[in-house]
C-alpha cells in the first residue's frame, strides 16, 4: 500500500499544545517502507521532510512547510539477555508510557523512573528523556535511523550519540536521522534510583519498606499526575525550561541572596538550579495573558487554555527568560523544540 500524503493538513492534533498550525503535505509512516517512501516524496516536492512523534515537545509558531511524517510504527521485542541484563528493542511510534509498562511487565528494570513521560520512544533520544534522576542515556545501547542526506540505514553505538543534558546529536542535527527503532539494555535485578525526596516519600507514605521498580513507577506516575497537568484536558508540553547550570560560586551568589534556593550540586564545579523555584519566585506562577498561561501547580509548565497561539507562549516564555535574567543572573533554555 503505498504512503498517502495529505495537503494542508491540520496539526492541532499532533501537538500537545493543541496549537493551530497546518503542514502543506502530511502523511503517516508505519514501516520503514513508509519512511523511506516519504523522503522521496518530499524531495519530489522539494520540501523538508519533518518527522513527528506524540508532539509532546513542539511548539508550532506558524504554519508548517514541509512533509510532516506521523511516526507510527509498532512493536517492541526482547532480543537477548544474558548475565541478568537484557537488551530490548522498540519501534519509534511505540507510545513511551506503554513501552515502559511492557517493561515492567516482562520483569524489567530500569525505566521506572521514567514512567509517564509523554511521547514515543523514536524521540525519546533526541531530548536524552529524563526525571528523577535517571536519563535514557543511562540505558542506552544503540539505535537505528535512516540518513536523510544519503539514504542509508545507520546503526547508533551510545558514544556516537553525543548524549547531554536534554540533548543529543540528533536534536543538533535536526532533520538528518529518521529514527526507526531504540535499543535499550534493562535487568532483572533491580538497581533502584530513589536519591528524589517526592519519591521516597510517596513510598514512605504508602508504607513500602522494600520497593520493588513497579512501586517506583506508580509512585513517579503519582507524583507527576499530581504535578503536571494533562494535555488532554489543558495544552502544555510538560516542562518548558531546561534546569539551568551554573558555576559553583555563581549559585552560592545567588544562595546568599536567596538562601532557599532550589539548586543540585553537580560535582563538576556547576550546579544545576531548579528552573521552576525561580520563575515561582519571580511571581510567574499561575499568570495568564488571554489563553496563554503559566500553570497555577507547576511554574515550570506554559499552558494553553484554549486558542493560544504558539507565538502567543512564546512571547510568554520570552519575557519569562527576559525577566528571570534580570532578577537572577541566570538564562533560562527552552526545552521544546520551537518551529
């Protein structure tokens, strides 16, 4: 069956913002037959070709023109194990939620911690996903992309990934490697990452002495539904802002000004402070302008009440980092990819 391509496709439902832009062409990719179909198409066309996954990190600021690629291809497997670690394979349209569960649910651990993230796992690597202290770059093994520039598949080692803090080669290169499937290697024997307060507290407060990696991930899935609101119900992308780092003498600056200051020693001389505490501190929580808002639990989260625009949140964030500089001294990263 060959690829359908749309025009003047809608993307409000590709985006968690549910901001209202169009792509000139759209199409969805189901295999890596799909894939490769829409690279020719969209040179045919002679537009970019955008892959896409849940949206869960985008911010539509215009119309889109380009080949918007859905990645919705499935299936995860189990492909060796050996000495208690087993390697695992997953599609990239795979939902990143469900694949954690699966996980679980083979006996696995390991991404516990990353339970409820929303997205797909094909862009799970391009932000290095974290929370709670454990980064995908801490599983990682490899993954497979077709290069857009060549048309050749090509195998990801870890080391050639140029994983950072919400950051990767791919987010750097944004464009140039479809990625098709993600390997990861998990355990059976859990290594569980419980240094987060709210974690072990839920737990504390549960009663659970001896967790096991599904307590932590119903804790972490509590924590962030407490946290964080549902793009179903109102449109955000999660976390705005990077988690800023600084120079050690710069924090304690900062601390001797603020001394409940929110920061987390790096042991390379830089601290990373908590994006959130700052723009909180700064009177931004729970502000709103039209429909384009800064939620009222979580001063790190933009929100979309309705018909913001896209260029509306990013004025908003725009006089957030404007502002928090010149309270604090610190320049403030948007996460989202912004288009």
């Amino acid at each position: 069956m060959s690829l359908i391509i749309e025009t003047n496709r809608s993307l409000k439902p590709f985006n968690t913002f549910a901001v209202e832009q169009r792509a000139a062409f759209f199409a969805t990719a189901h295999d890596d037959a799909d894939v490769r179909e829409a690279l020719a198409q969209a040179r045919r066309r002679d537009v970019p070709l955008l892959p896409i996954g849940g949206g869960s990190n985008l911010l539509l600021t215009q119309d889109v023109a380009a080949l918007v690629l859905h990645m919705a291809s499935s299936g995860r497997r189990l492909l060796e194990e050996a000495d208690g670690r087993v390697l695992v394979e997953a599609e990239a349209g795979e939902a990143w939620h469900p694949f954690v569960l699966w996980t679980l649910e083979q006996g696995l651990c390991g991404l516990e911690n990353l339970s409820l993230i929303p997205g797909t796992v094909g862009a799970a690597p391009i932000q290095n996903i974290g929370a709670y202290g454990v980064e995908l770059k801490d599983v990682f093994v490899g993954l497979t992309a077709l290069d857009s520039e060549t048309g050749q598949l090509r195998d990801f080692e870890l080391d050639e990934c140029a994983f950072g803090y919400r950051d990767s080669l791919f987010k750097r290169q944004p464009g140039r490697y479809l990625i098709l499937r993600v390997r990861l290697a998990l355990r059976r024997q859990a290594i569980l990452h419980l240094e987060y307060g709210p974690i072990r507290q839920r737990l504390a407060e549960q009663g659970i002495a001896t967790p096991t990696a599904l307590d932590v991930s119903r804790a972490v899935c509590a924590i962030r539904s407490e946290k964080l609101p549902d793009p179903r119900q109102l449109g955000n992308a999660g976390s705005f802002f990077k988690n800023p780092l600084v120079a050690e003498a710069a924090a304690q600056a900062l601390r001797e000004r603020h001394p409940d200051l929110v920061a987390y020693p790096q042991g390379d001389g830089q601290v990373k402070l908590a994006a959130g505490w700052l723009i909180e501190r700064a009177g931004w929580k729970g502000f709103r302008e039209g429909d384009a808002g800064v939620h009222r639990l979580q001063a790190l989260v933009l929100v979309n009440y309705g018909q913001a625009s896209g260029n509306q949140l990013l004025q908003l964030a725009q006089r957030i980092q404007a502002d928090i500089l010149a309270r604090f001294g610190v320049r403030l990263e948007i996460e989202p990819n912004v288009l």
